[in-house]
C-alpha cells in the first residue's frame, strides 16, 4: 500500500483510539506506571507502622510488585531488594559508588534526595551534614522541592540522634505545607514528595494522624499490579498534549471542544497551567502545550485563557535569554525556551528584544554534534524536535540578523538525526539504541520540519509498522521525574505516533525538486564509523 494511504490509515485507528479514552468531562484517561521508588517507599513505611488488616493487604500487593523488580540491573533494584529482605553482599557497595559517579545538572540537592532514599529503605546509612542542606525560599524552587528538601533534613537530624529541638522548625514548616501546601490529597499530586514528607513525620511522632491519614490516601492510588507511582494525574498536560494531535488529524469539533473547555479550566490564577488539575505549581512545559492546543483548537473561543498564558509565558523570561521549568530565577533550559518560542514567536511583525535574547539563548545551547541538552525526556530527538520547530517557526522580525546561525543549527540538527537513524528506519532515546515509537516520532516531526524526505519516509514507514494489533503503540519510559528518573504514561507513544503523522500533509504533495531542504553537513566521524560498523 502506498505510504500516504498507510498514514491516513494509521491516523483514523489513533484518532479513535485516543478519543476512546476522553472521559465525559474532556479529560484524557491514563494512569502512571508503577515505580520502584516510590513502591519501596511506601512498602518501608508500611513495615514501620502498627500492624492491621488494610495496611498488610497493601504491603503485600506491593511487596509483589517489588520483588518482579528486585532481580533488576540498577540503583532501583538496590531499594527493592533492601525492603524486601532481600539484599546482597555487594548492595551497599554498589550505592555507594553509584552516588560517588552521579553527576547531573540539577545538582546536589538531588543528590541528596538519592541518599535519602538509600536511607529511608536502609541500604546506607543517615548522614548527618545533610540536616543542614540549603533550604530553598517559598518562591525559589517548584512547591514539591520544598517539602522534598525540609523531609530530607528532618530524616538525617533525628535518624542520626539529634535532638528533637534541632529539627523542630523544619518539622512545623513541613507540617504546616502538608496541611496547607496542596489542593489534592496527594500532595500536588505528587506521591515521592507526600512518601517522603510521611516518612520525616514518622521520624519525629510515630502515631502522628498525618502519618495513617496520608498512608489511606496513597493505598487507594496503588496500581492494579500492586505498586505505586510517581504522580496520580497527568490530566492536563497529556489531555493537551492528544488534543493537539487530535485537532490536527480532524477529530470531531463536538469532541474536541469538550477537551478544550477541560483543559481551559484548568488554568491556575496566574496564567498557566501545571501537569494536573487542581495541583497549584505551573510550568513552562505545560503552559506551552496547553497555549498551542487552545491556539489551534480555536483561538476566539479561549483567546483570553490563551492571552494570560501568554504573559505568563514572557514573565518567565530570564534576563539575558532563556526561560526555566518552573520558576523565573531558576536557570533557564533549552526544551523550556523552544517551548516557549514555538508559542510566542509566530505572527510577531516587529523586533522583539525578550524573543531575540531567547532564540540566540537556544542556539548557544546546541553542542557541535547537533544536540541540545535534555532534560525532562530520555530520548535525545525528544529536544532536537522542539528546537528544530521554534527554529523553522521564527517570523522575519524575530530571526532577523540570525538567518546563517541558525541555518548552521539546523544543519547539525540535521546530521546527527541523519547519523542516528537505525537500519530499521526508526531512532533510539541514545545513539546506537533499539527503535522505539516516542524518539522515533520526535525524529520524523523533526525531519517533517527541514524537508528531510528520505529520513522522513523511513521513519514514518517503522513507526506505522510498529503499531499494536489492537491499535497504539507501546514503548519504553521517556519522560523523567525528578530528573533523571524515568516514569511512563502508556498512552504517551500513541500520543506522539499522532503527531508525527499528522505532519505528513504538510509535506506529501510536493514534489522533491519543489521541497526547501536543508543542507547536511557530513556526519561526525565517530557517527560515520558507527553506521559503517551495522
């Protein structure tokens, strides 16, 4: 069958697909997987609690959950293992050098929390020097690093035997947020953060109401296999996210203005949006899907939603270039500032300095083997597709002056997804990976966007054939929370699969010779040696 009918095809069985899952208020339906970390968590503090009939009900569905998980490669395992009874001579070493090698750009606070978890699940001990770690201000950090931050100091000053004064306005402080800090009885929705500020309670007062209540919550959000998962919601941001490509493959106007007054009207006071309804962090990632969904859906209907969005988005701006995830003086990221300018750039008709300082802010960003750095997805084309789509998107006043820097990223771009691309025809989240649907999707939007029409075809040709018999895809973990740990939304592969093809019409009808292309560059040497090697 020719390609164009194959795509056409594959974008009815997933438009269908996706609209089956919208619920009668709009909202996409989808539930996170079960995760290690937050499993062995919750198991540990089961067993530290008095025993009753509901609490060994639920340690011992988790407990099943984990031990599928504790032969595993990998820190996670370590928790797993050590809950479980089940730990092995050469755990504790193997902890200790994984946090000796960790090194990330989000720093030592996430280091910290990585030994708080080795602690709470007793594979290394307490460490009394992380009681005193930096507290963050109110304003200075996302709501959850906060709470995060005052569980960590409590638990390693009173395991390591200091006085119950010493830890006392920390302890107030976390109290106070779990009472008032959150909307949902999942802490912001967020199950790592609420486990680890139940477990610092527990350190201090082991009957403490806050403990048995908050263990109710979270029993009733396990998983049918019996483990527990990072978030319990991503409503907003996936419900945007497959509207978006459902408005593009032509789904029904009845439907799809049901998923936009949802998604709407789940806009915070201040303009943007978080991940979850009812859940009061905004961010930029979500914002920007939510701005482009409403954008496309209907502009006159949501104009005010998406005007206040709009100066949510340009309040994030960082001074010289840029925009971060969550908070506007936090150092501003490559994904985040595409995202912004692929919703504020186009119909820009004069100069603007804020738009100007971000597009040069990204293209500082790119290293010389085509690449932006990542950050909130393991697949490598995830970042490139963003910044390859604000780049193509740059209206005359905006990339005035630009013109030859950017064709030079585009280049790059171009070549490393080029030098990256499997035989298979589809890409991997790192060089030299097997084919998955999520980094192939981003590869092939990515190549849609620079007239690449060979990459293109091959790519769309293994993410059609990789479809499931009963329709969607599947494919392994992408997004990453906190970063760099991996969790899975499965309707996620699907949702992008959409996207990628609803490309195709922008491209099929013309003729090679008529198609703008961007020139490659040879490949790097060590990508060319790769691809002669198989």
């Amino acid at each position: 069958m020719p390609l164009p009918s194959l795509v056409s095809d594959c974008c009815r069985r997933l438009t269908r697909y996706l609209s089956l899952r919208v619920d009668a208020h709009g909202a996409l339906v989808d539930q996170c997987g079960s995760r290690v970390v937050e499993s062995s968590l919750f198991l540990a503090l089961l067993c530290r609690m008095e025993a009753s009939s509901w609490r060994a009900a639920a340690g011992a569905r988790v407990a099943g959950c984990l031990g599928r998980s504790s032969g595993d490669q990998g820190w996670q395992a370590l928790l797993a293992r050590a809950v479980l009874g089940e730990s092995k001579a050469g755990d504790r070493l193997l902890a200790v050098s994984y946090l000796r090698g960790f090194d990330h750009f989000t720093g030592a606070r996430k280091k910290a929390l990585l030994a708080t978890l080795f602690a709470v699940c007793r594979v290394l001990p307490y460490d009394r020097r992380l009681a005193g770690l930096e507290l963050p201000g109110p304003e200075a950090n996302a709501t959850w690093t906060r709470l995060v931050v005052l569980a960590v100091r409590v638990l390693h000053g009173r395991e390591t035997g200091l006085p119950p004064s010493s830890v006392a306005g920390d302890t107030a402080e976390l109290l106070r947020l779990l009472h008032q800090g959150s909307a949902r009885e999942v802490w912001e929705g967020n199950l790592l953060a609420h486990l680890l500020a139940l477990h610092a309670v527990h350190a201090v007062d082991p009957g403490a109401s806050e403990v048995s209540c908050g263990m109710h919550v979270l029993t009733a959000r396990q998983n049918p296999d019996g483990g527990v998962p990072f978030v319990e919601s991503h409503d907003l941001f996936l419900t945007a996210k497959a509207g978006l490509a459902l408005v593009r493959a032509g789904g029904r106007r009845r439907l799809m203005l049901r998923i936009g007054d949802y998604v709407a009207s789940g806009q915070n006071p201040e303009g943007g949006w978080a991940f979850a309804s009812r859940v009061r962090q905004c961010d930029v990632d979500s914002t920007a899907v939510c701005v482009q969904f409403l954008r496309d859906l209907d502009h006159a209907r949501y104009r005010d939603q998406i005007g206040r969005a709009e100066q949510f988005l340009r309040s994030m701006a960082v001074p010289g270039g840029g925009l971060p995830t969550y908070r506007q003086g936090e150092p501003p990221e490559a994904e985040m500032t595409a995202a912004g300018l692929i919703v504020l750039a186009p119909g820009s008709r004069q100069s603007d300095p804020l738009l100007r300082e971000a597009v040069v802010f990204l293209l500082d960003q790119q290293s010389g083997d085509g690449t932006w750095p990542q950050s909130w997805t393991l697949s490598e084309s995830s970042v490139i597709g963003r910044a390859v789509h604000a780049l193509t998107c740059l209206p005359p006043a905006v990339a005035q002056g630009l013109e030859k820097r950017i064709g030079r990223a585009l280049e790059r771009a171009a070549a490393r997804l080029r030098g990256t691309q499997n035989k298979d025809g589809g890409w991997a989240q790192r060089a030299g990976g097997v084919s998955d649907p999520i980094s192939t999707a981003h590869a092939v939007s990515a190549t849609h966007g620079m007239k690449h029409r060979d990459l293109a075809y091959a790519g769309t040709r293994w993410l059609i054939a990789t479809e499931r018999p009963g329709g969607g895809f599947h494919g392994p973990a992408d997004q990453v929370g906190p970063r760099p740990i991996p969790y899975d939304f499965p309707s996620l592969p699907s949702i992008h699969a959409l996207t990628a093809l609803t490309d195709w019409p922008r491209w099929r009808d013309q003729s090679p010779s008529s198609m703008p292309r961007v020139p490659l560059e040879p490949a790097p040497a060590a990508l060319s040696r790769r691809r002669e090697a198989g």
